[in-house]
C-alpha cells in the first residue's frame, strides 16, 4: 500500500508540474500531435478505403471464380496483344459448364451494357443494364426489398421482366409501389417484379451503382443489345469444402481447353479470374501507404520526443533543489524517477489524443462514396504509440533526476 500511494503521489507532483507550465506543456506536445495525427489520420484512410473497396467487391460473389477473355493482372507487362487475339467466352460454353461441372456450387453467365435510357412517363434516367441467369443471385448479393427474384419460367422464355434498384424507383416511379409497374428499355415494355434494397455506391462502383442497375434475364438481354454470338461473363461458385477452389478451376480448365481443341503443348486462350487477385493488388497500395504513414508521422514524433526529452532535462534542471529536500526527507529514488517519467507520459499521451481527437473531427469532412471511420483499433495505436514515445523520451532524464545526491542537490540552488 505504501508503493502505490508513492506512486500516486509521484503521479500528483508530475500533474502540478505540468499545470504550472502550460504554455511549455502546449508547446512541447505539439510534435507528437503533428505525428500520431499523420499516422493515424493515414491508416484511418487506408482502413476506410480497404473496407469501402471489400464492399464493393461484395458482388463479385465468395468462393466465385470467373471464366472471361481477360485475365486479371496487375503489373507493367500486361500482354494485351495476346490477349486480344483470345475468343470471347460465349453462351454455348455457359451450357457446357453447366451441364458438366461436377465441382459447381452454382453458376451463371452475364452480360451488361451501360449508359441505357430507362423510361416511365416523363420520368428517365441513365442506367447500367445486366443480364443475368437463374443461378446469379447464388454467385451475388441481390437484396430484395420489395418483390420477387426471376421465376424458372421467366428465365426460359426470356421475358420482359426487370428487378430494379432503388434509385432506379425513386426516379421511375416517385411516391409509388414500383413492382407491377411497367417501364420502358430501348422502347420495349418490362414489368417491375422487384425493388432492391438500397446500398449507395462503393469506391470503386465496379459493374456500376448497384441503386442504379436493373437486372433482366439473360435471353432478353441477349434479345436486346447483343448479336448472334453474343460474348458472356461466366461466373462459377465453388463449394465450401474444396479448399482453395483446386478442383473447380482444375476442370473447368480442362473442359475448356477440350471445348476449343487447344494440344497440349498450348497456352489457355481464356482466363480463369479471382476476385482475390483484385484484393490482392489493392491491398499491395494499402501497404506502400501504410509504410508512408508511418514515414510521414515517424519524423514528426522523432521531432516531438526529442522535444519532450529536452523540456524534461530542463524540468529536472529547474527542480533539482527540490530533488534535494524530497531525497533528504527519505524519498525513494523510484519515487524520483516516476515524477518525471509520469510527466513525460502524459505530456505525450495528452499529445497523441489531440491528434486522435483531429482524426475524429476529420471522419466528420465528406469525401464522396467514402465513408471514413476512426476505428478502436486505431485509437488504441495512436495513444499506445504516444504513451511509448513518452517513455523513451522520459526515461533518461528521469534517471537522471533520481541518482542525483541530495546534498549536492539541496546545495545546487
């Protein structure tokens, strides 16, 4: 009991010490402000960003692999001269996966086409139009809101139906129950069976604003936009249990190669995408601007420990009298030692939670589709980082202090 009420009361003289100099106290926690605020105020960035970029992948569907003429790659030597002599994966190669894929979870194929003029009345608005088969809403998200998704029937016979997203009914069908509605594509009559739920547009808005997208099936699609050997997406789930999805990439390879006659000795002449590779080359940037983060702030809390560190070797210098008196009347010297040690902490710490607290402010600042969140785990970094600079910039000077002779001290003033 004696120790810790020392140790409070180590903790007290540091608190009146810090009070009675203010202006010195602003001064010096400044550096480390300047530096937890650059280090968290980048990984708060880049954790917004990486969490705003996974949800726009969210449609890309898990455990997906993806059948198309491009593969993705990421690097200075992306062969597009061979690529583009690649035939386009088309609806015949869909129904041959479908019918022989034994590894498949689901699939389907897709096609899209921006920039389509959707109508209701003197109500229109430019949309992303993709056309989907039966099996998509297992490969991707398709939050229903109001409606249904697309019957088997409706699928075969290729009809005019569309599933809609929220914009799209906001804009279409103000104030109005939109499912059972009609509205016009390229000038064709389609009945509205359901209404997504809204979800706002990601960073990155691949395949389009989800709120601004409908959905029609696939015949149709093909019907409208596309000709007699219309090129597809073909999206194809694996199972849980096939670790890595091995085996499902291994033989769609396999029936691929057989469908276009390709010899042994041949390259692919399509490409089997994963979603990961996009994740993988983003999160690549993700980390050059974390190191960058830490670059930037580093310098600054380097600036701001030096800094602490010499206001605290003239703390010690300015009250080494009553260092003295307190060691002559039986202070311990860790009594000593944590005076100013508890004094270069908080000065630190008080430092890295005005730059937290300017990190939090700025999630406040709109920035588009970005939505920026100062998460705990972050928080806890820039005051532990803080708190840590505190002690090294503390230690020697409270060493310092505490092996001083109390005669040569009391003698010093």
């Amino acid at each position: 009991m004696k120790f810790i009420r020392q140790i409070l009361e180590s903790f007290r003289f540091a608190w009146q010490a810090l009070r009675s100099n203010l202006l010195r106290t602003t001064l010096s926690l400044l550096g480390v402000t300047i530096g937890i605020f650059a280090i968290i105020a980048v990984f708060t960035m880049v954790d917004s960003l990486e969490r705003n970029v996974k949800e726009s992948l969210n449609f890309l569907g898990d455990r997906v692999v993806y059948v198309q003429k491009w593969p993705f790659e990421f690097g200075s030597e992306y062969r597009w001269w061979k690529y583009f002599q690649w035939p386009e994966p088309t609806y015949n190669d869909y129904r041959a996966l479908a019918e022989r894929l034994e590894n498949a979870e689901a699939i389907c194929a897709m096609g899209g086409r921006g920039n389509v003029i959707v109508k209701n009345g003197n109500n229109s608005l430019p949309v992303r139009i993709s056309g989907v088969t039966m099996d998509y809403n297992q490969i991707s998200e398709v939050p229903i809101g109001e409606g249904r998704y697309f019957a088997p029937q409706e699928q075969e016979s290729a009809r005019n139906v569309v599933i809609i997203g929220s914009e799209v009914a906001e804009t279409l069908f103000p104030n109005q129950y939109a499912v059972g509605k009609i509205m016009k594509i390229n000038g064709l009559n389609f009945q509205v069976i359901a209404v997504q739920e809204k979800k706002g547009s990601g960073v990155l808005e691949i395949g389009g604003n989800p709120d601004r997208r409908c959905l029609i099936p696939y015949g149709t699609f093909a019907k409208l936009f596309q000709s007699i050997r219309p090129s597809v997406t073909i999206a194809v789930k694996g199972y849980p249990e096939d670790e890595g999805l091995q085996n499902l990439e291994g033989e769609i390879r396999g029936l691929m190669r057989a469908r276009r006659s390709l010899k042994p000795t041949q390259d692919d002449n399509f490409a089997i995408n994963r979603p990961e590779a996009i994740a993988k080359a983003i999160g690549g940037v993700f980390a050059v601007l974390t190191i960058a983060g830490w670059v930037i702030g580093s310098f600054s809390i380097l600036v701001g420990g030096f800094g602490i560190a010499n206001i605290m070797f003239v703390s010690v210098k300015e009250r080494i009298n009553i260092i003295g008196i307190q060691k002559s009347l039986g202070a311990k010297n860790y009594f000593i030692l944590f005076q100013f040690l508890f004094e270069s902490v908080m000065l630190s710490l008080v430092g890295g939670l005005v730059g937290v607290f300017l990190v939090y402010l700025l999630s406040f600042i709109p920035l588009g589709n970005l939505d920026v969140v100062l998460t705990a785990g972050n928080i806890a970094l820039g005051l532990g980082t803080s708190s840590l600079i505190g002690v090294l910039a503390g230690i020697l000077p409270a060493i310092s202090a505490a092996r001083l002779d109390p005669v040569i001290a009391i003698r010093s003033k």
